[in-house]
C-alpha cells in the first residue's frame, strides 16, 4: 500500500525514530498517525520500522522489495532459533565471507553512479554470513 507522503519515510529495523500507527483499522477510511519516539533534527530522515518490527531481511526482501543497508537484529535471532527454512551453517555456501567482501570490494570500486543490483546482492550475503559469525 503506498500512502501519499507515509512511503517517504524510510526504514531502520534497530534505531527507528518514528512509529505508524493505524487509527481505526476496521473503517474503510481508515487514518495512518505518524508519530516521532523521540525529537528529530530538522533536516533528518524519517524512519520507521516496516513491517511488523520483527521482520527478517528476507521477509523485508518479499514483502516490501527492500533489503536494509544495515544489519538487522532479527536475522541473528531468527538462525539462532533455527526451524525448517533456516539455514543451519554455511558449509554449503560457494564462497566465503571474505570471497564476497572482496568481490563487493570490486564492485564498489567501479563508478556506477547508483549502487547496482548485485552490490545490493552482495551486501545481503555478507550481512547473512556475518549473522552466523
């Protein structure tokens, strides 16, 4: 759902300083309330927690299109939870946490303007692989 104005605030899982709340969910015309934690500095971003503040980087991945630039605290407790669908150790991993930081190292170097897909993809490896450390 993109509300006009709410879709510019951005996402931190760990250090959000604002929060969404839903003002009568049961209503068709429902109110979206944007309320700040704790005092914002003009000129600052906006950031919330999507989703329900307890979401992975892949359930952010599927359910929103993002990956955070930053580490998610949840990824570390989702493994050391572990279930089905998580992975249990990286043995079955083609590369090592150094061969992607070096290969995000390259990629990084080449000016691109934009950060490209598969820098976004390696970021994401390496901050999973760094969630086992």
């Amino acid at each position: 759902v993109l509300v006009p104005l709410l879709d510019m605030a951005n996402h931190h899982s760990a250090q959000p300083n604002a929060k969404l709340t839903l003002i009568d969910p049961e209503k068709d015309e429902a109110f979206f309330a944007l309320t700040s934690l704790r005092p914002i500095k003009e000129g600052k971003e906006i950031l919330i927690g999507y989703g329900s503040g307890v979401d992975s980087s892949v359930e952010l991945l599927l359910n929103h299109g993002f990956v955070p630039s930053h580490s998610n605290p949840i990824d570390r407790y989702m493994l050391e939870k572990g279930g089905e669908d998580c992975i249990e150790s990286l043995d079955g991993w083609t590369t090592t946490r150094e061969e992607d930081k070096s290969l995000l190292s390259m990629l990084s170097s080449e000016d691109q303007g934009d950060t490209s897909t598969l820098e976004k993809i390696m970021s994401f490896r390496i901050r999973l692989k760094e969630s086992y450390a």
